[in-house]
C-alpha cells in the first residue's frame, strides 16, 4: 500500500494558455512540450493511515494543493487515507511546472500504491484532473496534449539538445497559471487569435521536430512564447511575469543569435527564460544567460523521459 514514483516537468514549445472545459480540463488548442530531467518531482503516497496528509518540500500543503490531490485520488477510485510526501529538486511554484511534475508523480506513485495498473493514456488522463500540464509529463520526451491524455510524439533520445533555465526571480508567482489563463480567457481581446495561432503552430512545429530543424523550430517556440504573454499583458488587470532579468535574457539570446550560436527562448507564466539550443552549444549559452543581471542560476537540462516508479 505505499509507492513512490518520479517525474519531470515539462516546458512547451507550443505553449497551452486556455481551457475549453474548466471543469473537465480540457485545452482550446494543442501544445508540445519536452520533459527536462532537471526539473524532478518525487512522490511517496502510503494508503491505509487514519487520515490524509500532504507534505509539499517539507511543509503542509496548502489546502488547495490538498484538495486537488485528494480529488485526483478519487478520481482514480482511492478511498483510502492518504500519507502524501512529494519534493521538487527545483522552485515550487515559480514558472516552472512544478505542478505538472507533481500531479504525473502522484498519479502513477498513488495508483500503483492501490494495485491498479494503468496504462500511460490512462495515467495521463487522471494526472490532467489535477494539472493540465501533468498530461504531458506522464508520458516525458516529446509530449503533443490536445484532448483528455497526452501523447508522446518522440522519444527523449528523438535529438540531442539542451534547455537552459535561466531562474530570473525567487519565490512563488503572484497569480498561478490556472487563475492567470482563465483571466486572460475571459477579459483579453487578443485571445481568440492567440489560440488561432497555436492551431497553426502545432502541426508546424511537429513537422520541424521530426526533421530536426533548431532553426525553425526555436523560432517558432520563441514567437509562440511571446504571443503567450502579449494575450496575458492584454488582460484586464494586465498579467505581467516578467521581471528584469527575463528581458536580460531576451536580449542575451538575441544577441547570440547574432553570434551564429542558435538558441531560442520559451517562457512559461513565470519569470524565467528557458533557451533550446544544441548539447555542444549549452556551456556557453548558459554562460551568456548567468552574467544577465538578475539571474539566480542556470539549469542545464537534457530531454528525460516519463512518470516512472522507484
């Protein structure tokens, strides 16, 4: 009755920023996205105590949090009390898809403690009721999400590249990313071609991947990110991420660009610019990245794979 399972975030190249069921969690558009194996959730769900607990980096989870594990657990048919441990080797909250590590770990970590066996479509589905994002990381790689379960489209050894996390602020974001989208939904004039667009970014940005074109696909992830956060800046009160150091970024990575290194910027509802670049080219984007002004640390992630148990 107890298990513990790993899994990582993930960032989008095709960014999902809009739900057409909230209730059921469903996207208005498609996404992709990479699984990165620096940014790590484990998770240990013990079933049979005498009541439910949830302990988030070694503090109580907030009671959200810990109603949102409870609802994914009787989704899945739990009933039984639950001892919830989970750490993120990385910020909680800040950007990242902490959340969407979690959920895929406490899914596949909840229901192999309950001796169901479920298949990865499966997992995927349950993991969305608590995250949207966490359907694309129970799978990891190369993840496409456009209905009820994600999907993997390549595997992590698809492409040899890196993501390079710039942490451009500390703490926890001011407005959280399901608050964040369902504002801009509801009160920015952008959004109906924001999501028009990730419509025709997806299929693009599928073809790119599968010939392994850095080029047009960092271009294309980089616009996407940017289009993103023009529909969050429309918002009424405007949805503002960024800090400083993210426009820093920005303009390091611009400026490498023009040095012929190819690395491109995607920027989820946080602070931080995470750079798709090549393995040989990572030390030294990651260099150009840690001297902008305001950058805490820089994370040199490679592509990792699905939710899996310890």
């Amino acid at each position: 009755m107890k298990a513990t399972a790993v899994a990582h975030a993930n960032i989008a190249l095709v960014k999902y920023w809009g739900k057409r069921d909230e209730a059921l969690i469903l996207p208005e558009a498609g996404s992709l996205s990479l699984a990165l194996d620096r940014l790590q959730t484990t998770t240990t769900v013990e079933l049979g105590g005498d009541r439910d607990s949830f302990s988030l980096d070694g503090r109580d989870a907030a009671p959200e949090e810990f109603l949102r594990a409870r609802a994914l657990l009787n989704a899945a048919g739990i009933s039984q009390r639950a001892r919830i441990e989970s750490r993120n080797d990385f910020p909680t909250g800040a950007g990242l898809a902490s959340s969407a590590s979690g959920f895929a770990a406490l899914a596949k970590a909840a229901t192999a403690a309950a001796g169901l066996a479920l298949d990865d479509l499966a997992l995927s589905r349950l993991a969305r009721l608590g995250s949207g994002s966490a359907a694309r990381s129970v799978p990891g790689g190369w993840a496409v999400w456009e209905d009820e379960a994600a999907r993997q489209v390549f595997p992590e050894s698809h492409w040899d590249v890196r993501m390079v996390v710039a942490l451009c602020a500390q703490g926890r974001k001011k407005t959280g990313s399901r608050d964040g989208m369902r504002a801009t939904r509801e009160t920015s004039p952008y959004h109906e071609a924001w999501i028009a667009q990730c419509q025709q970014d997806l299929p693009r940005a599928l073809r790119y991947l599968g010939a392994k074109d850095l080029g047009l696909l960092g271009a294309l992830a980089e616009r996407n990110a940017l289009r993103m956060h023009a529909d969050a800046l429309a918002a009424d009160p405007p949805l503002i991420y960024w800090e400083p150091a993210t426009i820093g970024c920005l303009k390091a990575l611009q400026q490498l660009r023009e040095d012929s290194i190819q690395a491109f910027a995607t920027i989820d509802a946080g602070p931080h610019v995470v750079a798709l670049c090549e393995a040989r080219d990572a030390a030294l984007v990651g260099k150009a990245l840690g001297t902008v002004g305001g950058v805490r640390d820089v994370l040199i992630c490679a592509p990792a794979g699905g939710a899996r148990l310890l």
